[in-house]
C-alpha cells in the first residue's frame, strides 16, 4: 500500500453511503465500502474501480468487525478516515414495539457505529491523525412517532461522538456526526404524492436533500481543512430543524 489513506464507508452500496464512497475517492482517498451481502459488496467494487473496494460486512457482530480489521490490518489496510453510516430501521409504535426490534436497532446503528470506530483506533492512534463522521438523522434531536428505537440510536450516537471527541482530541483524531433530513432515495421515490407532500411541508426549503449533498459535507470533516473541528453535529436538512 502506498502513503495513499484509507477510508472505510460503512452502508456504501446505495444512496449516502454511495454518494460519500465516491466523493471520498474524489478526494483521494482508497475507499473500502461496506455492504452486508456478498453482491453489494460486488457492486461496490464495481463502481469504485482501482481506487476502492467493496466487502461485505455486519456491523451488529462484534466477532465480524474483529476478523474484517483482522483482515484489513493483514492488507495493510487500516482506515484513518471512518464514515459510519451504516443503519436499519425497524419502525412501530411503542406500545407494540417488540424488544427485539429495539435492541436490533440499537446493535446495529448505534454499538455497531462505536465497534467500528473502536477497531479502528489502534491505527488511527498511532498515526496520530484520524477522521470519524458518523452519519446521525434529524430525528435525532426532533424525535419522530414510531421510530423511539431508531431516534434513541441516533441520539445516542451523537453523544457517544461528543465523548469521544474529547477522548482523542489529544491524538489528532477528530469525531464529528453529520445528520441529514429528508434525502432522496430509492424510499421517498416510492411515496405518493400525498406524502411527498406533506414532508416537503416541513422543510423551509420547500425540496428533499440529495446525497452529494451530504457527502460533500463528510468529505470536508474528513479533510485536513477541518482539522480544528471535532464534537460537532452538522445539521443538514434544509432548516427543517434548526438548534
């Protein structure tokens, strides 16, 4: 491997994830995408070409995470950047919500975005330069009926980001979270007219984000410009939740 960084993008086969690998790559970075199945993982190495990869990964098992840096640290491939975007839903209101639905989101989206950046630490440590984004939601400071699993681990991820910005500003390595609103996607492509409309009614500026947008953003706290910049959450959603 050359003195060219690596950057690993969890949840990189569609959508933000997507959107982020590639302007990562843009950036200069050799990008690792993640996937959870074997043809994600295949379509992300199709669309990053010689200056990335796609694996397949699930971010839930502690035991996966441990053999995938297993794995990379044996390529010489340790990430110093990390995008943790990685997530599920599994929504219901919660007076149904079944414990198993509240814990899988959990796992996933909030233990599985600390497992990562922990892996990772090591490396970045050593380096004495490192860069986390983890990717939050607008919910997680206005809540949102039928998603109190899905709000929890985004709210508990941005202060898991405060903590351990504070943690290991001392070694160069920054942590920020970056919090979407509504994107456009493959999902609110399938709503109806009805209920485009109702959630453009809550954004000031009247239209859906789109990833490039949200990537450009983890791109720059990922860069070297934003070296003095950690424990942040950056609101991206078009003012539909101002702070």
């Amino acid at each position: 491997m050359s003195d060219q960084k690596v950057a690993l993008v969890t949840g990189a086969s569609r959508g933000i994830g997507a959107a982020i690998a590639a302007k990562l790559v843009a950036q200069g970075f050799y990008v690792i995408g993640t996937a959870t199945s074997d043809s994600g993982a295949e379509n992300i190495s199709r669309a990053l070409g010689e200056q990335g990869c796609g694996k397949a990964l699930d971010v839930s098992s502690d035991e996966a995470v441990a053999e995938f840096f297993k794995q990379l640290k044996a390529d010489d491939q340790l990430p110093l950047v990390v995008v943790n975007n990685a997530g599920i839903t599994d929504d219901g209101l919660s007076l149904r919500m079944k414990e198993s639905q509240w814990q899988r989101v959990i796992d996933t989206n909030l233990t599985g975005s600390f497992r990562v950046a922990q892996a990772a630490l090591k490396a970045m440590t050593k380096a004495r330069w490192g860069r986390v984004v983890n990717i939050s939601s607008v919910v997680a400071q206005a809540g949102n009926p039928g998603q109190a699993n899905y709000c929890a681990a985004k709210a508990g991820l941005e202060g898991m980001t405060r903590s351990l910005a504070k943690e290991l500003a001392n070694r160069n390595i920054t942590f920020n979270c970056v919090a979407p609103g509504f994107i456009a996607s493959d999902m609110t492509e399938a709503l109806n007219d009805q209920q485009k409309d109702a959630i453009l009614g809550q954004i000031p500026m009247g239209r859906m984000g789109n990833p490039d947008e949200i990537a450009a953003v983890v791109s720059f706290l990922s860069s070297e410009e934003a070296s003095y910049i950690t424990g942040q959450v950056i609101q991206v959603n078009g003012g539909m939740y101002l702070n």
